[in-house]
C-alpha cells in the first residue's frame, strides 16, 4: 500500500463549473504524507496541497468516509512496551505521555484510523521486529485514532 485517494466532482467558488478534486494520503520516501488536488477544467483554476504528517481532519474524513477504518494490532508474542513506545514516538509528532497511552492502546485492543496510517504504522513496527497485522474495523476490535 503506498496510498489511497478518494476522487469526486464539486463546483467551482469562482465559475460554477465542475472541479475535479482528489484528496488523498500516502507513504513516500518512508514518509506519512497527504494531499488534496483540484483542477477547474472550465475556469483554469488549478490547486495542488501536499504535507508530510498526520493528515487534516478534513482529509481524513472523507477518507474514512470512502475506504473505512482499520486497526492495527501487534500479534505473536507478547511485545515489548519499549518497542511499542519507540515506534510511536519516532516521526516527532506525539508527546511521550500520548505515546505511553496510545501504546497501552495498541498492545490491547489496537488502534484504528485510515488504511494508509495503519498500514504505515505497521510498517514501523514491523521494522522494529513487532509482527503487526491489519484489518478493517468490522474485522476486531479497535477504537483510538492516531491520525490526529
């Protein structure tokens, strides 16, 4: 998986015509990354938004929307909360006592959040010798979000 977009069509604020508007998340270069594209075909009016990190809410929900949730959980044996702590904390983006939470979270139940997020993050535990597995919310249990 190195991304998932969710196309539609909404009108143009300037013209009233039609944009085309993609708005999506992925991994590239290792990296967490989203984005949001549109394109006036009438009016010429073109926008392209990208960051690296947790998307925005507004991103997320209309991926949510579209694709799902899914969780992410480690399986096999029982893991070490270090590891756990030292995936979550890695990319700079959480206080230690959110990764702290979050890692209780996700050595029980799991966490749950786009398909780009969960399969990123299991990508990271993976690299730090955590087997971690993937899978649609309906599919096990799983309630915290760590896009945001």
């Amino acid at each position: 998986m190195t991304g998932r977009a969710v196309r539609s069509t909404v009108e143009c604020g300037r013209c009233g015509g039609a944009v085309r508007r993609e708005v999506g998340q992925f991994v590239r270069w290792g990296r967490l990354g989203w984005g949001v594209d549109t394109d006036c075909a009438d009016c010429s009016i073109i926008s392209c938004e990208e960051d690296w990190g947790p998307a925005p809410d507004s991103v997320r929900r209309v991926l949510l929307a579209e694709h799902g949730a899914f969780t992410v959980r480690p399986v096999g044996p029982a893991v070490s909360g270090l590891a756990l702590l030292r995936v979550l904390r890695e990319d700079g983006t959480r206080s230690l006592a959110e990764a702290r939470r979050l890692a209780g979270e996700l050595a029980g139940s799991g966490l749950t959040g786009t398909e780009v997020e969960m399969e990123f993050l299991a990508g990271r535990l993976r690299h730090h010798g955590v087997a971690a597995a993937v899978g649609p919310v309906g599919a096990g249990p799983g309630q915290a979000s760590v896009g945001r």
